[in-house]
C-alpha cells in the first residue's frame, strides 16, 4: 500500500491531476452547503427538521448526488446533465446526422458533448422550477413561489446545476477520472457519515437492523465488484496472410451492458406517479387515484407492487438501452471486413444471430442483477424498522460507487505504466 502510494507521490503528472481533482470536489462540497438566496430562515430549520418535503424528489436527488438537504442552490444536482446525455445519445440512433457525427471520432464526440451543454440549460430551468414547486407543496414554504418572485429561486437552482456540470467537465480535463461520475459519487459517499452518526446518537430500536444491513451491503459489494468486472469472451480467429493457423482473439461481452442507465431511466419512470400525486392532491375528484398513488407506488415506503414495477423496469431498459448502443451487424461487419470469424459459425448475418442471442442471455442476468441490488434496501425499509432516511447507501448508489472506484483505479495504473515506461526510455 505504501508502495502504491509513493508511486503516486513520484509522478508529477499524476500527483497534480489527484491534487486539482481534489481540490475541486472540495469545491464541490463547500457550494453544497451554500442555500438558495431569499431563503426563510425559520421555514428552512422546519424543512430540515422535519425532511417532509423531499418525498419522491429526494430519492432522485439522492441517486444523482444533489444537496437538497440543505436547500442548496446545487439542489437539483446533475440530473439536468445526465437526462441531456441521455437524450443526446438517443437521439444519435434516431437522427441520421447525429449518427454520422457520432463516428466522426473526437470531433465528433465533442460536438455532441456541445449538444448536451445547449440541452442540460433548459432542463435545468424546467426542472428547477419542478423542485421548487415540489417541495413548496410538501408543507413547507421556503421561497416566494409566485410569479415573478419565483424567477430568482430558480435562477439560482439552475446556474447551481450549470456549475456542476462545469466543474465535472473541468475535473475530466485537468483531473483524472470522470468529472461527472466523481461528483455523483461524492454526493453519495457524503451523506454516509451523517447517516451512521444519527444511527448511534438517536436510533434506539433500529440498531439490530442497521447491523444486518451494513453486513448484506458489504455482501453487495463484493458481488458487485464481480459483477461489474464479469463478461463473456467470444472466440474470433483472424486469417494469417501467411501459412499457418491464423491469429487467435476474442470479443468480451460485459455482463453489464448497459451500466447505471437502467436504474436512472427505471428511477425517473418509477417516481413519476408520486410526483403527480403530489400535483394533483388538491383535486377531490382525483383523491382516490392519489390515495392509491400514495399506498402503492410511493418512494417512500415502497409496497410490494412498488418494488415489483420498479425490478420490472430497470430489467426492461436494459434490454432497451443495450439494443440501441450494442449493434451486432455493425460487430459481425466490422469482424468480416477485418479477415475475422467465430469458430463453428459463418460470417455476416449467423455472426450477428450468435452476438444478438449471447447478448440477449447477458441482458437477462445483468438486468435481473441490477434489479437485485436495487430492491434489496427497499425490502429494509418495508420489513424492517429502518426507513429510507436510515440506509446507508441505496443500491443504486453501490453500482455507482463501485463503477466509479474501478474505472478511477483503472486510470491510476495506466498513468502509473505510462510514467514508469517513460522512465525505461
């Protein structure tokens, strides 16, 4: 470990990229606990004392690494940048000129990322006036919702998540790792030590359950480790120019295709109820839809059929995202054109027959994996004296956790190769 460490301490460039990333996220952290300007002061301390207002918005904000416990103007977190990626990306597969400049390589690459900044704005707006709005129908009035005095509350939100998304895309440039990932991960890793705290000072009667709990996290962890490293090579000989028997290679199929996009989507989708219900809880003649919204389908103390449509979706839009970025035809082309081919199976459409039902098979255990982990604290909550305020991490936030500690350590060590190889030279 020391070892690893000064290896670290030895590459400048290394040394500097920890540093600046460091130091960002620390900015990060400090604008988290600045609140929205106008704020009332006594309806803020009734807001945090009571958290009845976050509701269904709370666990997106959660997910995606907001402060909306302290009504920070970062409230909204990322969520306006990640639907914007999302959106973009596809948007690539149903426009033909998005597509072509999607293969235009790095030129390509950065004019999308262009497209998602334009986009992420709007969204920030929109969506900023959604949470204030959501929140000021919790019970608690924390800012002037009338028009036009609403305009600088949001104003705030929205130039708070702009920010965010600066900072990630500055942390990707002159830090190492995901600027974006690295702050959602921050977000998620920050609210662990006030949530143990609370646990010993005031949790009398929850500390059987939060001991169980803390010990199936960490079994989730090590299967997600697993789980995020599994894939299925699939054979492929090259044709040698030569004699002989032609060059060896395989093509890996992750397990988890489609990494943390399912959740979000199956998040977005599953919370879209309660946010309506807390819409439409004035209407007398919708009171029966929303007193059913209420027992069944919410967030907060998720039922049985909650957890079922929520195991439901996130497995439904891993076969969806999946069939929208992995092409098997272009795969089996791109194998043909190289000289390349399965063992036992002809190129072309059999190729691409073969790609499809082994990604299909990988869909289903990866989803239904993914679906796992995600009810898994759910099932706490509800059978349990913990409540959603009293877990330790979600399961949406080990995936991303464990996603993002990999990758990071992944580029550690490459930039550790690249700094020991320039010393050989």
């Amino acid at each position: 470990m020391f070892r690893y460490l000064r290896q670290l301490w030895q590459s400048p460039d290394l040394r500097r990229q920890i540093f600046t990333t460091l130091w960002l996220l620390l900015m990060y952290r400090i604008v988290a606990h600045i609140t929205v300007p106008g704020t009332d002061p006594f309806a803020l301390q009734q807001f945090l004392d009571s958290r009845s207002g976050v509701g269904a918005v709370g666990v997106f904000a959660a997910l995606t690494g907001g402060a909306i416990d302290n009504f920070s103007v970062v409230m909204l977190g990322l969520s306006p940048y990640i639907n914007a990626s999302i959106i973009v990306q596809l948007c690539t597969v149903i426009f033909p000129k998005l597509e072509a400049i999607s293969k235009e390589g790095a030129q390509g690459q950065q004019q999308l990322n262009r497209y998602t900044r334009y986009l992420a704005v709007p969204l920030a707006i929109v969506q900023s006036y959604g949470f204030l709005i959501l929140l000021g129908r919790g019970g608690v009035q924390l800012v002037d919702l009338s028009f036009p005095g609403v305009l600088a509350p949001m104003l705030f939100v929205a130039t708070g998540s702009m920010f965010l998304m600066w900072l990630g895309e500055l942390i990707t440039e002159k830090g190492i790792g995901n600027g974006i990932s690295l702050i959602i991960f921050t977000g998620i890793v920050s609210g662990i030590p006030s949530v143990v705290s609370s646990m010993f000072l005031a949790g009398e009667g929850k500390i059987a359950a939060f001991y169980l709990f803390g010990i199936v996290s960490l079994a989730m962890l090590i299967a997600v480790v697993l789980f995020t490293d599994a894939h299925r090579l699939i054979p492929i000989t090259y044709a040698s120019q030569g004699a002989g028997r032609g060059v060896q290679g395989s093509l890996p199929i992750r397990l988890n295709q489609a990494g943390m996009i399912p959740i979000i989507f199956a998040i977005s989708l599953i919370t879209m109820p309660a946010i309506v219900a807390q819409f439409l809880s004035t209407a007398e003649r919708l009171r029966p839809v929303v007193s059913f919204i209420n027992v069944y389908i919410n967030p907060q103390s998720p039922s049985i059929l909650y957890m079922l449509i929520y195991f439901l979706l996130v497995v439904g839009f891993t076969y969806f995202y999946v069939s929208v970025t992995f092409k098997p035809d272009d795969i089996a082309e791109t194998i043909q054109k190289r000289g390349g081919f399965i063992p036992g199976v002809r190129p072309g459409k059999a190729t691409a027959a073969l790609l499809t039902k082994v990604s299909s098979r990988m869909n289903l255990w990866g989803g239904s994996f993914l679906g796992i982990v995600a009810i898994v604290p759910l099932i706490f909550t509800r059978y349990s004296a913990l409540s959603s305020q009293d877990l330790i991490i979600s399961g949406s936030g080990l995936i991303i956790i464990v996603g993002v500690v990999m990758e990071l350590i992944r580029q550690i060590n490459a930039q550790l190769l690249a700094h020991d190889y320039e010393k050989l030279v």
